[in-house]
C-alpha cells in the first residue's frame, strides 16, 4: 500500500486538476465580507419579488398579450427607486460597488418567480459589462454616471446591448463566423465620427434603455476584422426603433428592433475600433474582436445560467405546492414515491445547476473579467473607502490616457489564453445546463400538475414559455456545447481539462 507520503509526491507527477474544481481552490481566497454582501443582496431580491414582482407578474403577463405595445415603465421605475440599476456599478464610477458575482443570486432569486421581470434588470448589466469590457475608462465614466443621474433624478437611464442583426445571430457572437456573416450594420469612418446604417433585432430593454452598445462592420465582408462598438443614445438623429417582438415568453422585457438610418455617432462615443486600441496593443483586430466577445459572453453566460436556475426552481417550488395541496384517492400526492422521486430530481438541478454558475463566476472572479476587482485588497480598498474619496481622488483619473492605457493592457494582453478558454469554457457549459436544467424542471412539474399546470394562473405554463427562450439567447446552447469543446475538450484547448489527461 503507498504511504501517505508517497500519495503526496504524486502531485508533483501529475498534474494539478485546479480547473476542474475551483471552488476547492478559491472558496478561501475569496474576500469574507463578499458572503455578507450576497446575503444582502439575497435579501433585497426577495423584498423585490415579494413586493414587486410576484403580486404583478401574471397580470403583466396577461397585459402584453392584450396590448401589443405595452411596455412596462412603472416597474423599470419602482426597480431604479430600489436602486436596482447601480447596485452592481463599481464604486469609482458613482454606483454601490457589490461584488457581481452576487448579481447572479439575484436573477436566481427573482427569476424563480418571473424571467422577464429579472431580465428587466440583469440585461442592462450585460449593457454595463460590453462598456467595461472596451476598457475605456472615459466613456464608462460617462455613460455609468448617466445610470447614476438616473437613479438620483428618478428617470431610469438603462443601457442595452446590441449585437444581433436581422439575418446574423449566432454569427456575431464567433469571429470565424462573424467572417462569413450575413452582416447588415455597416459603420463608415467620417471627419469626427461614425455614420452607422442598418439595424438590430430582438434587443432586450431597447425601447426602455437610454444607452445601445451597439456593434457595427467597417466592411460587411470582413465583419470580424473592422467590428466597431459604438455608443448611441435614444433620441439620437437617425435613431429610431422599430417593433418590439410579440415573443413566447418574457414578455415583460421588450426585445426591440433598433434603425439605423445615416445615424452620425461623433468620436467621443466610439468605445472600440481597430485603430484606437493600436497604441495599446499589439493584438490583430480580430484578436482584441474574440477577446472582447469572450470577456462579456463569460460574464452573461454565467447570468444567464442563474436565470436557467430561477426557472427550475420556479418550476420546483410550484410543484412542490401542488403536490402538498393536491389529493389522488384520498391520499396527498406528495406521499407518493413516483412523485417525491419527481420532486428530489428537480431540487438536485437546482442544485447542481447552481454550483455550475457559481463555477463559472469564480473563473471570472480569480482567471478573467472580474479579477482586478475581487482580488482581497482592491476589494476591500473600494468597499470601505467613503464615496467622497473615489469622487475627489479616483474619478477624476478616469479621463487620463494612463487610465485608458491600463484598463486596455489588463484586459487585452496580461489575461493568459488558458484562463481564457477555462473562462468562456465554463460559462458555456454553466449556460446550457442551467438552461437545460430549467427547461427539464418545467416539463416535470407540467406532467405531475396535469392539466391545473396548463391554467395561466398556476403560473406553471408561464415559467416553461420563459425559461425556453433561455436556451436560445447569450448563444444557442448548441453553440456554447460546440465552445465548451473548443474551449475545454478539443486537443488543441490549452489546457485540456486535467481529468481527462491521457
Ligand atoms: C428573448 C431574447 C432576447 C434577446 N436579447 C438580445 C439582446 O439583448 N441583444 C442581442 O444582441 N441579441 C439578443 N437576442 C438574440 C440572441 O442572441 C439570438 O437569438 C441568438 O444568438 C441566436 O441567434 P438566432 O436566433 O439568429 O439563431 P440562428 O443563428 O439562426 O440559429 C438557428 C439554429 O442554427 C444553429 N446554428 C447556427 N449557426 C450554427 C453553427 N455555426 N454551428 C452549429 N449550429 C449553428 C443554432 O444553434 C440554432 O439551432 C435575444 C434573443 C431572444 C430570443
């Protein structure tokens, strides 16, 4: 038998499985007060789903059916007077500064009992990620205290984030297939801007959002080359939406149709195009392109999965009820073992489903996007230091080209490509088993509700038509399978995944 000693020098031989379980090796990293500020953040989800959101969700539900063009302003309002839209803002641009991660507990929280109102507010964070994601400081100074304003005037100023195109959707979301796209939205470079023409579909929060991060081609042919971010504000010359789609599910967040049309967009609101980062870096376009696509689709896709963990658990605890209040032959349903078989299969996805997001978070939090925040100092130095000094003595650096140079370099060159593939790996894979996961609760608790689960009002019908649309956006699940391959699985990922080392 080997001796203790000798199992030890094993790891020296073999190598470490770190990516495969993270949470074994950054629980204990990760700063304390993050487990309080969860839990805080856990609290107010539930006053917002008491208060809010449950006593309105299916009367919303039934309004957007009987008025196509509804849009629903007052809970965009009642979620800012809650502070909502800057809670997840980082301190030294004006917002509350929690720690994102936590933002997933929240979409969990509130989507287990409506998606579309958590959508409402998750995806202007996936707007607020796109601009950080650019790394230039003067423009998320900016747009970010706009969110800010908006909370202090009461007049919500959300942002959105545009990249799909009427004939590209899972395209954009690939260099190699943005390459070959059927791309529309064409961006020509003029004296002091962009003249942007085209249009984007299926815009979540467009018609409620003030600022559209929205991506557009210098040359339709070679998309993934000349991608350029633009930022374009509502009321915009040239600006207009169209429809907003009269979907199956989430229907109290709008997904728009944004027009371009010789829509100019000056200088000073180009977050991204292949000349300006050139100073910064070395990086092909199409490099800083894929970097920047992984970067914001690690941090969504995680969210997204949170969003896929609310419907399961949506899903669970509607038949839970059921089965306690509902009798066959004299007998409570939840007695029977056919059922409770049912009912422990849809806790462990919540479950399971759950570790895989929090995975996920975790790559982002110590390999990718959200490590220069989360690291112990950085983030206790910006959770306790009053807001008065990131006002007098941070902010005003936001505008210097150090700042821009610094925030580039961090996200463009000093992330390594393994901590990329494990990053967009895992948020890949914590997307489509969170969204399967969803999907799977809701179809069980549909079969042991019978036809009660197929009356509006059980609110069971509800979360599958909501939770379906989840295995659609952030990238269809087959296209994050075929991303977690590439990413994690294929010989030539770096590093292939330790446990299965020839
Ligand atoms: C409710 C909702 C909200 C949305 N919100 C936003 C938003 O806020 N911002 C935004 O920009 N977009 C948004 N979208 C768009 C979303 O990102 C796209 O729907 C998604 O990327 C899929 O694109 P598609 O619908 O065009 O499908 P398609 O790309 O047409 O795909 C159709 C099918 O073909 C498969 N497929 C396509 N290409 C490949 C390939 N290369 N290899 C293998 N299989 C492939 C897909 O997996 C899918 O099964 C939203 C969509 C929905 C439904």
């Amino acid at each position: 038998m080997l001796k203790r000693s000798e199992v030890k020098s094993l790891i020296s031989r073999f190598p470490r499985f770190e990516d495969n379980t993270l949470s074994m090796y950054y629980g204990p990293r990760m700063p304390k007060a993050m487990i309080k500020e969860t839990e805080e953040v856990v609290a107010l989800a539930r006053k917002f789903k008491e208060e809010v959101v449950r006593p309105l969700y299916l009367d919303l539900d039934r309004k957007t059916h009987e008025d196509l063009d509804y849009i629903p302003e007052e809970v965009v309002k009642k979620a800012n007077e809650l502070g909502l839209y800057t809670m997840w803002i980082p301190k030294m641009f004006g917002g509350k500064g929690y720690n994102m991660p936590s933002l997933s507990f929240f979409n969990e929280e509130v989507g287990s009992v409506c998606l579309g109102f958590a959508n409402l507010i998750g995806v202007h964070y996936l707007g607020m990620a796109a601009v950080m994601m650019l790394g230039n400081t003067r423009i998320m100074k900016k747009i970010l205290g706009d969110v800010v304003a908006g909370e202090k005037t009461g007049n919500p100023c959300l942002i959105s984030y545009a990249i799909t195109e009427p004939t590209a959707g899972t395209d954009v979301e690939e260099v190699d297939l943005e390459a070959r796209g059927r791309l529309v939205c064409h961006a020509r470079k003029v004296d002091g801007g962009y003249i942007l023409n085209g249009s984007k579909v299926f815009i979540s929060n467009g018609h409620l959002s003030t600022w559209h991060t929205v991506y557009a081609y210098g040359d339709l042919k070679r998309g993934a080359d000349t991608k350029v971010a633009l930022m374009v504000r509502t009321g915009m010359k040239g600006f207009s939406f169209g429809r907003h789609e009269n979907k199956m599910g989430q229907r109290a967040c709008p997904a728009s149709v944004l027009i371009f049309e010789d829509c100019f967009v000056p200088d000073e609101l180009v977050v991204l195009n292949p000349d300006l980062l050139k100073s910064f870096t070395k990086q092909s376009p199409r490099d800083i392109n894929m970097r920047h696509i992984d970067y914001v689709f690690s941090l969504s896709r995680a969210g997204v999965g949170s969003f896929g963990i609310g419907a399961a658990r949506g899903a669970f605890e509607i038949a839970l009820k059921y089965a306690n209040e509902t009798e066959i032959d004299g007998k409570p349903m939840v007695d029977y073992e056919w059922v409770q078989c049912r009912l422990a299969e849809m806790y462990a996805n919540v479950r399971l489903g759950r570790l895989a997001y929090m995975e996920s978070n975790l790559a982002n939090q110590h390999r990718g996007a959200y490590n220069l925040l989360q690291m112990k100092p950085i983030y206790y130095y910006s959770k306790y230091l009053p807001e008065m000094y990131f006002k007098m003595f941070v902010t005003p650096l936001l505008n210097s080209r150090m700042a821009n140079w610094l925030m580039s370099k961090w996200y463009l060159d000093w992330q390594k490509p393994e901590d990329q593939n494990l990053t967009t790996g895992l948020a890949s894979m914590a997307k489509f088993s969170c969204t399967d996961f969803g999907v799977r609760n809701c179809q069980m608790a549909l079969e042991l509700m019978g036809r009660a689960g197929l009356r509006h009002d059980s609110g069971a019908e509800k979360v599958l038509r909501d939770a379906k649309l989840l295995q659609i956006y952030e990238g269809t699940n087959q296209l994050n399978r075929i991303n977690l391959f590439k990413s994690l699985i294929s010989p030539q990922a770096s590093p292939r995944a330790a446990f299965f080392e020839e």
